[in-house]
C-alpha cells in the first residue's frame, strides 16, 4: 500500500476514535454544569435547566435546589460601607435570593437595605439608651454619622463583646425582629441562611448538605457557642432555620414581645437571645460539625474530641 494512502487511512481513524470519544464525553456529561465547564465527577452538584440561566452569571447563582433557600444578610450602618461592598462582587453573586437587614433603610449600591428594628414597639424606643444611636441615625441618616463612628472596628472587644459601641450594643436588638420580617418578605422558602459581612459561606456545599435535610422540621443548625446554660448557634459563623423553625421562633417572640425585649436588654448578644426563643417554641439546636465552624482556618478544630472523628473522615 502506498505511504501516502496508509498515511490518510490512519489520520481517518484517528479523527473516528476522537469523534467518538467526544461524542460519548457529551453523551456522559451533557449536564449544564459539565456545559459550563464545572466538573461533577466528585460532587452531587446539579444546575437548573439552562434556559433559566441568565448569560454572564456565574454557575453557582443557578445550583438546583438554591431556590429554596433565601441568604439573610445582618450588618449595621456604622459598618456597611466598610464590609458590604466586597460581597456585590463575590459572595452575592452566587446567591439567588439575599435580603439584607440594617438599622437603617435605604438603598446601598443598588442593593435594597431592609430596617430591621423598623417594627420593633416606638416606646421601647424612646425609653431604652440602646435606641439612642437608631434614633439619630433616623434623623442625620447613615452619611450624616462621624467619622469615627462609621468604622466598626474602631472599637476594641472585650469579654462580653464592644459595648462602648453604639451600633454594637444595637445589634442585639435585631434578631428576633428579623426572622419577622424575613418571613414577612420570604414566607415560602424551605430553608434560611442567616450571615454576618465577615462570614464566608461555601455556597455549592451550603446547598447540597441543605438537600440531605427535612425542610418540614423545625430545625437550627450552627456553630455551637454555650454562655452560662445556654447553647445556641453563633450569628458570625451563619446559622441555618428551616421554615417551621422560623415560623415558631416568630410566633413566640409575636405572642410575649415584653418578655424578649426585657431579656434582651439583660444581655449582650443577640444571637444567644434567639437561640432561647427557639428553645423554648420547641425548636432545639443541633452542632452541626464540621459543616459550621466558628473561627478563622488556622484556628479550626479538625477534631470533635468527644466524637473523636477527624474532620477529613467526613468527606472520605
């Protein structure tokens, strides 16, 4: 046979066998996401179907099953032009649905910022020297704040966090009034992610351990944070409420407010004061290590001593 014609016959049967190879690597993996160029083989990641993708938008933004969850952003007007930004461009992006709450209303970057002491009782207001820095806020607005009072990290903390800050010590307030109003504007979503401007959540991970959960449970995950007898989720490190869960932390806080109020101006933080309100509407709290830890990674506890499991044997 002459060169030149075996020569054609073997680029001919390598064109075949790459043809064919393809056509069986789109067959296999002709998801959105493997479209997208995110590889699955080692995740249970899904997309929703691509004519709901909007072009331009990053992949995460569209993971199945991110419908049903709302990111509930908690911040405050002496910080938010400090720590928001930087999520308009990253962590945002991924999240579907997001509903940010501040102590005061406006409109920051395009984003809408909810109020979240807005309903909360007018005399509460006005008697209670939290309120103090809500109530100036509310005239002079956020850009009408000095200098020095609109940086959060101005003030050290101490052990029972930074009470010489004004807008620190009116952070309490804002929980229980915010699974509220949250469930006002979001009454239909399974799940809610509540975080805070220095949380970091793994969003695709986020997702799929949501999917391995009853949404039709009270249900409170987190980091678990113990002060005195009180075990309850820390706010910094995000904390997850199924719909059931919210509906009976609304519920008692709706039915006894004077009873919260006066135990949260008895304490200094707020996300222990709704850890309590949900215990005692029957919703208990559940650790969930690993999936929630509460420092930074150089300071990660990869070992549960009580459990005695190692961090890495959860994804093993």
């Amino acid at each position: 046979m002459p060169r030149g014609l075996r020569s054609s016959i073997r680029n001919v049967l390598i064109i075949a066998v790459v043809a064919t190879v393809f056509a069986g690597l789109y067959i296999t993996n002709s998801s959105p996401l493997a479209r997208l160029g995110v590889s699955t083989q080692h995740t249970g990641l899904r997309l929703r179907p691509l004519e709901e993708i909007e072009p331009g938008a990053p992949p995460c933004r569209f993971l199945a099953g991110a419908e049903d969850v709302v990111v509930v952003m908690r911040t405050g007007a002496t910080e938010i032009k400090d720590k928001l930004p930087v999520h308009f461009n990253t962590t945002l992006r991924c999240y579907p649905d997001t509903l940010i709450f501040s102590d005061y209303a406006e409109v920051f970057q395009g984003h809408q910022v909810h109020d979240a002491l807005a309903n909360v009782d007018a005399h509460l207001k006005e008697t209670n020297a939290d309120f103090a820095h809500y109530l100036r806020l509310q005239v002079l607005g956020r850009e009408g704040l000095g200098k020095d009072e609109l940086h959060g990290e101005t003030w050290e903390s101490g052990p029972v966090g930074k009470n010489d800050n004004p807008g620190w010590r009116l952070d309490k307030w804002k929980f229980l009034p915010m699974i509220q109003d949250t469930l006002k504007l979001r009454p239909e979503k399974q799940w809610y992610v509540f975080v805070e401007p220095d949380t970091y959540v793994v969003w695709s991970n986020m997702v799929q351990w949501l999917q391995t959960l009853e949404p039709t449970e009270a249900s409170y995950y987190g980091s678990e944070v113990l002060i005195g007898n009180d075990v309850f989720a820390h706010g910094g490190s995000a904390f997850v409420l199924s719909n059931p869960a919210m509906r009976k932390g609304a519920e008692i806080y709706a039915s006894h407010p004077e009873e919260w109020h006066t135990r949260t101006a008895q304490h200094w933080a707020g996300d222990c004061i709704l850890g309590t309100a949900l215990v005692s509407a029957g919703v208990p709290f559940t650790w969930a290590w690993p999936m929630f830890q509460g420092g930074n990674p150089v300071d990660m506890d990869w070992e549960d001593a009580k459990e005695k499991r190692r961090l890495c044997t959860f994804w093993t």
